[in-house]
C-alpha cells in the first residue's frame, strides 16, 4: 500500500466558522474514498486543499510527488466555443508527451467516456455530457489519485449508472464527494465522514456505505454512554465541590482541577451533539379522504415532431406515492405540470377532485427572487408565519431548515443551492396539501437533509408525485414508479431496479470464432432468404475483421497519430467499422441459432 496523499492536524475556518481542526487523513493507493458531511462540514474546501488549490489555516498536507493528483471540481469551467477534443488537449498541455502519445490519449479518453462527435462543441452539451467531458478530461491526464466534488451532478439516472461502471474498473485512487447513498455503496471500499460530533472531527470506516452506517451508529452509542458516565461523576463532583472541602490540601486542590477539567469534558461532549443539527420537516395534510384525488387517462404530449408521452393513465389517492423514472429529456417534468394544471396535453385529461390543494416542488427554482432577502423569502408579511394554525417567529422558523438568524438579511440568491431548495421545502410546509407534485427535490441536499426528507415523505398522507435520480429515496419512498422512455412508452413497475432490468440493453451476441464456425446443412427452418443472407455473412465477416484489424494497425503508425484530421478519420472508421462487424456477428448467430433447432 503506496501513501499518495495525506493530512496531519489541518485546520480551516471559512467566514469566522471553523470547518474542522486537527484533521488526520492518509489517502493510499488502494483506497476509493466516500467523502460525506453536512452541507458546510468542508468536503468541498478539503478537496481544493488536498488538490493545492486552497491552503490550510494550520497543519500540513504532502502529496507523494511520484504520483499524479488529478482534482475534477463541481462545475466546469470550458470555453463554450471550443471543441470538446480541443478542452482534452488543453488538459495534458503541461505533460511531457510527444505528439503521438498525447494524441492517442486524447482519443482513448473521448471513446471511453462516449463521445462520438468530437468536432462538436462545447456549448451544444448537455449538462450531463459536459460533466461527462470533465471526466474525460481528468482521465487523459492518467491519474494515480482522482478527487471528485459531486461527480453525479447534472447526471440522469443512465448517466449515474454509467459512471458507476467506469468507476468500477479504475485502476487508480479516489475520493469522491456525493450525497448518492446508492453509488456510495456500490462504488467505495471506505467512508469519510466530517463531522462535529465526532471526537476528532472526522470518522474512517473500511468497507460500503452500508458497514459506515452499521460502525457509526455503535460509535455514537458509546459515545452516548460516555456522556452518560461523564455527567454522572461530573453531578458526584460538583456535589462535593458544594459540601467546600474544609482542608484545602494538595489532595483536595487536585481534585477540584480535576473536576474542572471533567466538567470541561462534558460541555465539550454535549457541544458536539448539540452542533449536528437536522431537518425538521412535517408535510400537512388537508386530511382528505376522497378515494380518487387526481386521475389522468390518455395523455399526450411532445413538442415539434417528438412524441414524450402517448395513451398514459395516473390515478392518485390518499397514500399513492408514485416515482417518476427515465433519462433527462424523456418527460418527467413534463407530466408533472400536466398533472399540475401548468400545461395542456395534447390529447387525453386530467380530472381532479374538487377544491383539490396541489403543492409543487419546481426543480428551476424559478419561484425564487434572488434579490429578495431570506427573511421575506421565509416570511412574505411579516417576521412570523403561521404553521399548523400556530404563529411561529421568523427566528425560530428560520431555525427549523438550518438557518441562522444572521442569515435572514441575506439575498436569497448568495445562498447555496442546499439552502435555496430549503426555502421552498418550508413554502410548501406552510400549505396544507391533498398532492405533493416533487421535481427533483433532493439536488444539493446533504445525507442527513435527505434522511429528514425521506422520514416527512414516508409520514404524508396524501399522495405523492416524485421525480428524482436518488434511487435510494424511489426505493424507500415509492409504492410504484412509472418508466418513461421518451418516445411515448411508459411502463409501470414495482421499483428502480424492475425499470432497469427492463431497460437495460440486451448482451452482444458472443462472437464466433472464425476458424471455428459452424458448417452444418441448410436447415429447412431457415427460409430462402434467410439461409442466403446465412451464407453472405458466412462470407462477409472474414472480410469485415480484416478490415477491423487494418484500422487498428492504421491508428498506431507514427504519422497518423501524427495527423489529427488523419487520426479522426481513421478513428471514425474503426469505430463504425466495429459497429458493423458487431450487427453482422449478432445477425450471424440470431440464423445459426436457428438452424440448429432443426
């Protein structure tokens, strides 16, 4: 096990807050590192100083010079006129490579990450393909330690999975900062958590996601028994103090020292539970009972030729709680505003019951003024609001969703992302409610803002409409989830993992080798056609694998890699090239297959 990076004893404040102090992390070779915290518990601000990016107020940091530190930051920061071949090359500028290796590079990365346009440019991406640039990015540079800050950001559910997968066979170190509870477990062998509440300010558990959880809640069992066992003799001391010893001996001197420091201890103790502080959430419900809140029957709907949804039917009642499932762009949004009233399908309707109360959840957050202060954002008419029938101060409403009070005067558009989707948690909680309709809510939510979330969702009792790529909060939450495939095809399953498997692309046929392949008799289940498209193939897929070969050794000569217009050509036609060779094999056993049945 090789050391590539660590910290001893670092400390940083950021606004007059301490983030941590006397931090102790070694980051190895082997290791894939979870990086989880509250928001503002300085995941983020420990990445850019591992990176070199930010420096400590005090304490150390060495990073192994041997080894290559890669930092991939929340958001990007391209040229939006620039190619996205052109952004990876930027990348290795400062490497020693000659114009072979780093041209070669500069493909390998591209074709990994999924790029089939590499001429394109970087304003026609998506969020989720330049998240997947910044990637391919990161990865030419050949990395021996990879730091990512919420790598799943702008990712859909396929875009999640994918990285998964590409995290699974790195071969080198990571650490990476995501509130994915699922990717967590499927991606670390180890879990970092900054926290207060922890004795030195942060927590270390090898294994999942799922083996932190079990360790962390026996640490802080024991550490409950010590608070116990701490207020117990600090009460025996204190009592003693009170009785005034009459001799002020060396003896008695000591022990009122000691119960200073054991009295010190406890506040210490009680100090860090007091700072974990959480959510405190509590959706109303109007209490109706109405069997049929809202129902759909045939929606349509698309925009220019596209069709998003076709002969769609939702029924709603008290206690429904339905997940809405596809990648970006496939209507999920878009029936939610048909469901709420916003727009009009193209064909079909939407009934509701009367006087039915429908809250929302925007994912744009459009409903937010930026210039408004956090103070009117919570309260619009007054310094109190009214929840529940009960007029709670603006302070102690505040307080409720993690807001300090010197943050009221704040504007809201200075505020985090985190804390922008607080503010319209608590506008929704202040509305009695027979239907949440919920776009993406948990974007920017810490684990332990999440956990409050799933609680309040699980507790509602009317019904519930939830967009989102947290498979774990569709797992918990969720009775039912609806797939769309935006082109019209929806499907209703019994959970995420039933959408998957539905989804997921059937397996390439296994490619027969060539020396090897079946001769046997025309079968008289293979149709004329069939058994001469057999024979074409027979013959064609020798040809096609030479050429397949031909281009792989085309790509590796010195003076095409050489040539970027050359090498982009000649990647192209292997690419496509083994598109085709691919079909041909899978047709070639779909027939073989076949005549064997014979």
């Amino acid at each position: 096990m090789i050391p590539l990076a660590s910290c001893h004893q670092v400390e940083k404040s950021f606004n007059g807050r301490q983030l941590f102090a006397n931090l102790g992390l070694t980051i190895a070779d082997t290791d894939r590192i979870g990086l989880i915290g509250a928001n503002g518990s300085g995941k983020s601000t420990l990445l850019k100083i591992l990176s070199g990016l930010e420096h400590p107020d005090s304490g150390s940091v060495s990073v192994n010079k041997k080894y290559r530190l890669v930092y991939l930051p929340q958001e990007d920061s391209f040229d939006p006129g620039a190619r996205v071949d052109d952004v990876v090359f930027a990348a290795l500028a400062g490497q020693e490579l000659d114009e072979t290796e780093r041209q070669v590079r500069v493909q390998r990365a591209l074709r990994h990450i999924g790029f089939a346009d590499i001429d394109q440019c970087v304003a026609q991406l998506s969020g989720g393909w330049r998240k997947r640039l910044a990637l391919a990015r990161a990865l030419a540079q050949a990395p021996d330690l990879l730091l990512l800050d919420e790598p799943t950001n702008h990712l859909d559910l396929e875009g999640i999975l994918w990285l998964e997968s590409v995290l699974a066979k790195a071969t080198f170190a990571f650490v990476l900062v995501t509130h994915d509870r699922y990717f967590l477990e499927r991606s670390t062998n180890a879990i970092v958590e900054l926290s207060r509440r922890h004795s030195e300010g942060v927590l270390r558990v090898a294994g999942s996601y799922s083996d932190f959880l079990v360790e962390r809640e026996a640490r802080l069992a024991l550490q409950q028994q010590l608070e116990a066992t701490q207020a117990n003799r600090v009460r025996r001391e204190i009592e003693w103090l009170r009785r005034g010893p009459k001799a002020r001996t060396t003896k008695a001197q000591a022990r009122i020292d000691e119960a200073g420091r054991l009295i010190e201890e406890l506040q210490a103790t009680r100090q860090r539970t007091a700072d974990e502080k959480k959510l405190a959430l509590d959706f109303e419900t109007s209490g109706r009972r109405t069997k049929r809140l809202l129902w759909a029957s045939g929606l349509r709907h698309g925009y220019g030729s596209g069709l998003l949804l076709d002969d769609i039917d939702v029924m709603l009642a008290p206690g429904s709680r339905l997940g809405l499932v596809g990648s970006n762009g496939t209507g999920k949004t878009t029936l939610l505003k048909i469901m709420a009233g916003e727009l009009m399908p193209l064909a079909g309707q939407v009934e509701r019951a009367p006087q039915l109360r429908l809250q929302v959840f925007e994912q744009d957050r459009s409903t937010l003024d930026p210039q408004q202060s956090l103070r009117r954002a919570l309260a619009p008419e007054g310094d109190s609001v009214v929840y529940r029938g009960t007029a709670q101060h603006i302070v102690g409403w505040a307080n409720r969703f993690l807001f300090k009070p010197a943050q009221l005067d704040l504007p809201v558009g200075e505020l985090s992302g985190g804390e922008q989707a607080r503010i319209i948690i608590a506008r929704l909680m202040l509305q009695p409610a027979d239907v949440l309709l919920l776009d993406e809510p948990t974007n920017d939510l810490d684990i332990p803002s999440l956990e409050v979330l799933e609680e309040s969702l699980l507790e509602f009792e009317g019904a519930l409409v939830l967009v989102t790529h947290d498979r774990y909060l569709l797992d918990r939450v969720c009775t039912q989830v609806l797939g769309l495939g935006g082109d019209g095809r929806a499907v209703y399953c019994a959970d995420v993992e039933q959408w998957l498997q539905a989804n997921r692309p059937a397996p390439k046929a296994a490619k027969p080798p060539a020396a090897v392949r079946p001769k046997t008799a025309p079968s008289t289940k293979l149709t004329f056609k069939e058994q001469r498209e057999f024979e074409e193939l027979e013959a064609a897929i020798p040809g096609a694998e030479a050429e397949l070969r031909r281009l792989h050794d085309e790509v590796q000569r010195p003076e095409v890699c050489s040539a970027p217009l050359r090498l982009r050509a000649c990647v192209a036609a292997l690419d496509a090239t083994q598109k085709t060779l691919d079909q041909m094999y899978q047709r070639w056993e779909e027939l073989a297959m076949k005549r064997e049945q014979s």
